[in-house]
C-alpha cells in the first residue's frame, strides 16, 4: 500500500506542475473568472488528495502518522477548512451555517492534517445533502475537550453501515465512494489521541464530531 501511494504521489506532483503552467497562462490571457476558478479547484482536490496518500504511505510504513505539531487556535482550523471548501461549487449550492464559540482554548495539534479532517467531512456533508439545504460547522468547548462538528440535512448514516464507517472501503455513499475519507479522518484524530464520533441529529440527518484534548491556558 506504501509503494503504491508513494507511486500515485509522484504522478500527482508532475500533473501539479502542468496544472500550474495551465493556470498561469490562463492569468496572463484574461481568461474568464470561472475557467480560472475550475482550474483552481481541480488543484486544490489534487493538493488534497497528495495529502492523503502521503498521510497513507507514513501509515503504511510505519503503523503512524508524523505530525507536525504546534499549538493551533481552534477557530483557524475552522477557517481554514471553509477556505478551501468554498472553492468547491457544492459548497456555494448548499447554505453553509458556522458557529465558533467565543474564547476557545488553543490546542496542540498539525494544523494542516486537522484542517484535512473538517474539510473532509464538510464535503461529505455537502454530498449527503440535497442542494439549498442547510450543513453547519461548529467549534466548541465541552468537558475539557475541544468540539469540532459537521451536521448535514442527509438520509444519515444506515445502520448497517455505521459500525464499520472508519473502516478503509467502507462508505455511506455506496457505490459512490472509495471509502477512505472517514478512515483518514480517524488514523489523523487517533494520532491526535482524540475521537471521532457519527451521531444522529434529532431532526434528521448526521452529526459528525471530532473531539481533541483542549490545551489550557496556564494562569500568569
């Protein structure tokens, strides 16, 4: 699995490099705002998706993830993730609720990988969602532990399903995914020594939790 991620890296990185050219030229020639934005989009998902076969091949060789560590303000995660999430078109076809509350602790965390886990599960909101319904984003603080949470308006996550959901291959999608999102999301809350959690909302649809050690603010 090691090699075959380190293989599929390397030709994602030269497809990288000719998706720069592409829109780097593009800029110099006046091109419309949304043929620019499309290849912005298709660079952001390769990015992403680099991310998580290198996150998979320092799995598979060594049975952990290596972290980058440092302490992380909470709400940038959040904001980070809907940066790169509203440069899919899905995101601007759903309303998208963010609620971040005030003066959460920081944490100790990669900022980068966490910021992989929200962004992961807010797509999967999207694409569980029917269009112009409602997927929210919280950031809170709850006995000790920082919050992070994704609810969507979908058909939830099957019974059958749930058990097995961060598991490599399995998703909720059918045969609509590969079912590695979710199990990249727990290697990197694992390694994290937190949790991640698929509840089911009252009113419908699934709430996703990730919950993560908060680091306390030591008094002067």
């Amino acid at each position: 699995m090691g090699r075959l991620a380190t293989g599929v890296i390397h030709d994602l990185r030269n497809l990288m490099v000719s998706l720069g050219y592409i829109e780097g030229v593009l800029q110099q020639r006046s091109i419309a705002a949304d043929v620019l934005e499309s290849v912005k989009v298709g660079m952001q998902g390769v990015d992403n998706l680099i991310h998580t076969l290198e996150a998979l091949h320092q799995f598979a060789r060594g049975g952990g993830l290596q972290l980058e560590k440092s302490r992380i303000v909470a709400s940038q995660v959040v904001q980070d993730a809907i940066a790169i999430s509203r440069m899919d078109l899905n995101y601007r076809m759903h309303k998208v609720g963010v609620h971040i509350d005030d003066n959460l602790p920081p944490l100790e965390g990669d900022r980068q990988k966490l910021t992989q886990v929200l962004v992961n599960l807010v797509r999967n909101a999207l694409q569980a969602t029917a269009v112009w319904r409602h997927v929210n984003i919280e950031a809170s603080r709850r006995n000790g532990n920082v919050v992070f949470a994704v609810e969507d308006e979908g058909p939830g996550v099957p019974a059958e399903v749930r058990e097995n959901l961060f598991k490599p291959f399995v998703s909720s999608k059918g045969e609509g995914g590969m079912g590695m999102g979710l199990y990249m999301a727990k290697l990197i809350v694992d390694s994290h020594a937190g949790e991640i959690e698929v509840l089911d909302r009252p009113e419908g649809g699934a709430r996703f939790e990730v919950r993560l050690a908060a680091l306390e603010e030591v008094a002067p």
